[in-house]
C-alpha cells in the first residue's frame, strides 16, 4: 500500500478538485513572461510606468480584509506581490485566492509596479494565474539573526529532494548558478587559445588513465564486458597522435570508491592535453586560468573558503613530493625500497594493504601527513615514478618523473604530467601495473594494447592536465562538501517512499 498523504496535503488536494469545480484548471499549458524579480526591483523608476507579467512561486502570505500581500519566488529572486479584491474578478479574492491557493503555489501575476509606504518595490495585480497546484507544502523558511532555519534541515532531506532545497533556499541556487559559471569561464579560456573541446565514450572496452576501481557493465548485443570510464586520458592523448595541438573534455567520469565528503563515484573532469608543452608551462596555464576564474566569480584573486581568505594570486609555491614529506613527517623517503618504505609507514601508524607497491605507500604517508597544510594553493612536483606510470622521466632527478598536482585547502584540485610518449617505457609501466591488478591492487591499471599502438605511431612531447571540477566548485562557491556542489549526488536507498 503507497503513503497516505498528511493532513495539509489532503487540504490541497480538496482544493485542486473545488478549483476544477470552478472551472479553474490547476495546471495550464502556458504564460506569457516579460519580466524577473531581480530586474524588476533594478529598473523601477517612480516616474516611469512600469507594467510586468512576473510568474513564480508563492513564498509567503499575509492575509488581510480587502487585500493582501504575498512573496513570489522566480529564478532571479522574491518579489513582493499587492493584491486587492476589487481588482479581480467577482470572487475570486475571497474563494480562490484567500481559501484555494496555498504557499508553494505557482503563479503569474500581471500588474503594475510601484513602491509601498515602507519602500518596498511591489507589483501591483491586475490578473493573478494559477500555473501549478503543489500538492506538498514546502517546508517553512524562518530567519533569525541573519541566518536561514528550515522546518526540515538535515541534509540528507535536501540532497535527496533537491527540488525542495532550490525552491526554499537561495542560496543554494546561486552556489550552482556560480558553479555554471565556473565552468563557462573555463571553457572560454580554453576555447580563446585555440584548443579543440571534443568527445571520448564513457563506455569503454578497457579503463585506463587513473588509479581507480571501475564499475562494470555488459553490452548484450556484442555480448561483452564493458566499464565506465574512470579518466579520459588515453583516448584525448589518441588524439593528439592524430595530429590535434590542444584537445579538452568537460566530462563525467565514475570511479566506483567509497563516498566522503570529498569524494562521489559520479564526479565531473576537465582533461586538457596541449602537444609540444611541458608540465612547467602547464603549471603557469593552471595559475592564469584559476586567477582568471576566481575573478570572474569574485571580482578578486582572493576569496573566503572556510573561514579564512585565499589567494589565487600568481605566482603559487612549488614545493618537490619528498621535500614536503620530510617537513612534515621527518623522514626522507627518497630511494627507499619497498620494505623500508613500510617500515616507515608502519611507524606513522599509516594503514597498508599487502599489495600496495612503493608509489601507493609514498602516497598513503603524504596524504595522511602533508595534504592537511596545503592550505593557499601550492604545486607539489616531482613524483615517483612508480605513482606515475604514464608520466615522462624527471630530466634531471632520477627515479622521479615530470608530474604534478595543486592543492587547495588541504585537498588535490587538479594533477598534471609531462606525457610519457616513449612506446617501450610505456609498455614497461603498464605491464608493471597488471602485475599490481593481478596481485590484488584494484587500483592498478589495465595493459591498454591499443593505446600503445598508438603511440607507436608518435605523439610529440605532451602536456596533460585534469581539474577536478566538483572541487574547484567546492572552493570556488566556499562549500563544505561535494555533495554541496552536485545537484544530485548518490545516496543510499530511502528506507521507506515519503
């Protein structure tokens, strides 16, 4: 048996059938909109007249005798709405709007703006609408001292009904209105150099250009096993074999991981690979294009994440990996062999797993030790090259190779090579990682034949970058978590349909 709805909605339910009654359908097919709440308010000059049709929703009422005040509600903001009886028509103040409307109700008004005694910019109805009966009441929004309270406030109610939390919060609205502008500001500074955007499958044969777990589906037709794509590294570098100077992808990539505060198994890339570039000059392209983007949204370089104030203001520390590691934990890692590396990791009280090679164990101490005071954006450079199996050599630092990754309050934003092109080192890595895969690392990659026969035709020397853009948003929108930044992040199943 499905849930009985509440009270309040068996109210708004009586009232849609007396509306029908009435002859009033409850969702019309159409209005004519010529004006928003924002520019209303912007535009309104007491000597000229000004005549709108507005539509939203209605947020709150005060009722009084003869006329009545209400909010409405539209995609730019609130609008304070006068309505009076002897300006419609012959009850339909008193028996539609004072019984049959109710809070969370769509309407179009048609009317003529003025300012109250108090100030207020205000439209004046002429012609009220009924656009959409809502048959569930909105939580109640109250303010106190400046801050929002909602009837319902856990989160897990507002990541599961997004709907609900756009409607009663503004401000959540804005952070992914500021997110869509991130990422417009992004594309147009990608796009303003020339570089091709371009689409990679998200179902592939193999996954490769990151360690990461996949999900795993089968095509019934091909009858065979394919996975969601957890990077889309190797097919952009493809195209850079053949023959593009700057390819990029805005994209969604699925890593099947655990969920954190930072972490959804459905999360959005931006992959960018620039041929006859190097991982310095990318260093200097994510600086410009993350001053530019902090900007755009902000006005400045520096911005509010958390409860301090950062600067995306060139130019950033680069600080080497195993430098900041001995800062932090008083260990130099460099030319450790496995055994010695666990060793150390073991006394940090770090958490292994058996088939962790050197690389993962290098990562796992600096990620429990260093990545807590990359607070002001920094680039850490120069990795092993074991955590780094399709970066190039180091030119001058053995055993290390060309890579590097931002951080910003305390977590990776984005990570960066010089591409590896050499075919038979290349082969080597990967071969070494399906020895991983094999041991028991699901994190290792796949042996990816085709990739390599690719580059056996030559790549040119490749810089390859990926930004994490749900991060960046988390930073640039000043949110505690991802799920503050997807519209619609994963949840558990609900326990029972409400």
């Amino acid at each position: 048996m499905g849930r009985q709805p509440s009270d309040q909605e068996r109210v708004r339910r009586d009232a849609r059938t007396a509306l029908l009654v009435r002859g009033i359908s409850p969702y019309p097919c159409k209005f004519d909109v010529d004006a928003y709440a924002a520019d209303i308010r912007r535009r309104y000059n007491a000597d000229v007249e000004m005549h709108v049709s507005v539509a939203g929703r209605i947020m709150t009422r005060r009722i009084m005798g003869k006329a009545s005040f209400f909010d409405l509600r539209d995609a730019s903001g609130d609008i304070q709405v006068y309505i009076r009886r002897d300006d419609l028509p012959e009850g339909f103040y008193n028996e539609v709007f004072k019984r049959l409307l109710h809070i969370g109700d769509i309407v179009g008004v048609v009317g003529k703006v003025f300012r109250t005694r108090m100030g207020e910019v205000t439209v004046h109805a002429e012609r009220l609408d009924l656009l959409s009966k809502a048959l569930r009441p909105l939580p109640i929004v109250k303010e106190q001292g400046g801050a929002v309270y909602d009837e319902v406030t856990e989160k897990e109610f507002r990541y599961r009904q997004r709907y609900v939390d756009l409607a009663v919060n503004p401000d959540v609205r804005s952070a992914f209105a500021q997110r869509a502008k991130m990422i417009t500001s992004i594309r147009s500074f990608l796009d303003g150099r020339g570089y091709v955007e371009v689409e990679t499958p998200a179902l592939q044969p193999l996954y490769g250009g990151a360690a990461a777990r996949p999900f795993t589906t089968h095509h019934n037709a091909l009858d065979m096993k394919l996975y969601l794509r957890i990077a889309d590294e190797l097919y952009l570098k493809r195209l850079i074999v053949g023959g593009f100077d700057g390819v990029y992808e805005i994209a969604k990539d699925f890593r099947n991981e655990g969920l954190s505060r930072f972490h959804n198994p459905e999360f959005t890339m931006l992959e960018l690979y620039v041929a006859y570039k190097d991982y310095e000059w990318m260093m200097d392209l994510v600086e410009e294009l993350l001053e530019i983007v902090a900007n755009e949204l902000h006005g400045q370089t520096t911005i509010p994440v958390g409860g301090q104030m950062i600067s995306f203001e060139r130019p950033w520390p680069r600080i080497p990996m195993f430098e900041a590691i001995e800062k932090y934990t008083g260990f130099d890692l460099r030319g450790k062999n496995r055994d010695a590396l666990a060793a150390i990791a073991s006394e940090l009280d770090v958490e292994l797993h058996p088939a962790m090679g050197s690389g993962k164990i290098i990562d796992e101490i600096f990620e429990d030790f260093v990545e807590e005071h990359l607070i002001e954006p920094t680039f850490i450079v120069d990795y092993p090259k074991e955590l780094s199996p399709l970066a190039k050599h180091h030119r001058s630092k053995q055993g290390l190779v060309e890579r590097f990754e931002a951080f910003c309050n305390g977590k990776e934003l984005c990570n960066a090579f010089s591409e590896l092109n050499d075919p038979l080192d290349q082969r080597a890595r990967l071969e070494e990682q399906h020895r991983l895969l094999e041991g028991g690392d699901s994190e290792a990659m796949q042996l990816d034949e085709d990739y390599l026969r690719a580059l056996e035709y030559g790549m040119p020397p490749t810089a390859g970058l990926g930004v994490g853009i749900d991060r960046l948003a988390m930073i640039m929108t000043n949110q505690e978590s991802i799920r503050d930044v997807i519209l619609f992040p994963l949840l558990r199943p609900e326990k029972e349909s409400s």
